[in-house]
C-alpha cells in the first residue's frame, strides 16, 4: 500500500531557531494534513492542505503542499520549548485505502 | 465537554480478561475510527465506521470487536488479548468518511500482562 516518508526522523534544535521537515510520497496525494502528538495525548490537527502549491501558516507554523503533489513541508519559526512532540503528516490514501501517516519527526528543543 | 473523549486513559489486563475501551465525540461528525499506536511504529487504522455502518476492517484480529451503537459513539471490545497487543489506543472523528480532518481522543494506554 501507499507509505509516506518522513525526514528528519528526529531534531535537536536550541530554542528560537527555526526548523523544517517533509513528508514525501512515491504516489499522489490530493489532501495533505499536519499533525503535532505531544507525550500521552492524541495528534492534534495543525494544518490542512488540499491544492497543490498552496501555502498555509497557523501561527508560527507554515505548511506547503508541494507542486509534483509527492510532498509537503512543515516550517516552525522562533521554537520555543512546548513545539517539543511529534509532527505527523497523513493523506487520504488512494485504491481504498482510508488514510496513511507517515511515521513521524521527532522535535526536541533544548532550552 | 467538547471534542472526542475516551475512557478509560489507562487500562491494564491479562490476557484472559474482558475489557471495552469508549470513546465519545461532541462534534457532531458521522465518521468514527479506531487506530493502534505502538512504539516506534507508524499510526495503524484498525476500523471506520461511517453513519454507524462498518466500512473498514484493516485485517484486525478477531479478539479486537468494534461496536459503534450510533454516530457519537464507539467501542473496542477486547478479549483474550496479547502482550504485543500493549499499545495507545486512539480513536478519532470526521464529518464522514470522505472528510479528511479527523480529530483524535487522548488515547487508551493499554498494557496486557
């Protein structure tokens, strides 16, 4: 079935300074969604995306749907310690599939 | 109370236990979902449920039993259960099952000993 990637696996950044991470696919996605799991709590929706080329923000987080449709990127900007979980992407998956996740980045921030 | 609920948070069995995870939403959604979480290892659905009826059935061992009495709620029924079976239990909504926004509970940890 369908899988999507993700890189980093996992970051240590120091707090203020921006990260990024993708999420990529061998197959086409029309829909693209970011989610954030913080230790023993479910994923919470961060950003939906559902054209390619589109460019969404959530406060200082900016996500983009790329253009070839295989991809997306989730920026975060001035990190400070409670962006410390783990950053899903997902995307209704195709031949009947309902929905895929990727297997997750990591964040640490180190005050 | 607001958004998708589950009970209990914590739960731990042996192996020849019977137990029944809940989970509720408020958000007036028509689609329901089960998924596994374990260590180290990517999101798995087990079961939709969309206006009640079962649309998916994700290859899930029969000593897991979904019940979804109506749109607001759904059970996991366990028995006879395995110690690899020792997981976060999520369940989340979305307005149906073509609506891609789904929107998760805190969880069941379950641990089997």
């Amino acid at each position: 079935g369908q899988q999507l990637n993700q890189s980093p696996q996992s970051m240590f950044i120091q707090e203020g300074e921006d990260v990024s991470m993708n999420c990529t696919s061998s197959s086409i996605f029309n829909t693209w969604l970011w989610y954030k799991q913080e230790p023993g709590e479910g994923p919470v929706l961060l950003i939906a995306l559902y054209k390619a080329g589109e460019l969404t923000s959530n406060g200082r987080l900016t996500a983009q749907f790329g253009i070839t449709r295989k991809d997306s990127f989730l920026n975060i900007s001035a990190s400070i310690p409670s962006d410390v979980g783990i950053y899903f992407c997902a995307g209704p998956g195709n031949y009947g599939q309902n929905f895929v996740f990727g297997p997750g980045t990591r964040l640490s921030v180190l005050p | 109370e607001t958004g998708v609920t589950q009970t209990p948070r914590h739960l731990v069995m042996g192996m020849t236990n019977k137990k029944s995870l809940k989970c509720e939403q408020h958000l007036g959604h028509n689609a329901m979902y089960w998924y596994k979480q374990s260590a180290k290892k990517p999101l798995e659905l087990m079961f939709v449920y969309n206006f009640k009826e079962q649309t998916e059935n994700n290859s899930v061992p029969s000593r897991f039993s979904p019940e979804c009495p109506n749109s607001s709620h759904l059970f996991l029924h366990l028995h006879t259960l395995q110690p690899e079976d020792s997981a976060l239990y999520l369940c989340a909504s979305s307005q149906d099952a073509s609506g891609y926004e789904q929107y998760f509970g805190p969880g069941t940890r379950l641990t089997v000993t």
